[in-house]
C-alpha cells in the first residue's frame, strides 16, 4: 500500500469517527488547537498527522488508536 492509499484510509477512518461523534471538521480542529483547515487536509487523506497531532484527534474524538490503518510503514 502506498503512502497515499495509507494516508486516505487513515483520513477516512477519523472522517467516520468524527461523524459518528456528530462533529464538525471545525469542532474537532477547535478541540485539538488545528487550524480547520489542516485538520480537513487530515481527513482528505493529503497530509498525515504526526503521532502528537493523531494521538490529540483520538482523544477528540474518544477512538482507540488501534482501530485506525496500521501506518508503520510510512515514513515522514
């Protein structure tokens, strides 16, 4: 699997998490002090968060790490 393919699974489970906690892209951003916009980039599957950042979304968004695409693979 690509970096990209990671990066858009990645994206699509923190997407599907976020939803079911029936949040905005803006709620989750705020929470997590990102800008919106970045944090959409996240979810887009067109930047990977560092570990800081996704360890931060997962306590937004109250979801175990382990349930997210394995990404050890990728290199920053």
């Amino acid at each position: 699997m690509s970096q990209r393919q990671r990066a858009l699974a990645l994206g699509a489970a923190i997407r599907a998490a976020r939803e079911r906690a029936r949040l905005t892209q803006e709620d989750v951003a705020a929470r997590i002090d990102l800008h919106p916009m970045t944090y959409g980039g996240i979810e887009r599957g067109r930047l990977l968060p560092s570990i800081s950042t996704l360890t931060r979304i997962c306590v937004a968004l109250k979801i175990d790490p382990d349930t997210l695409p394995d990404l050890r693979d990728v290199r920053d």
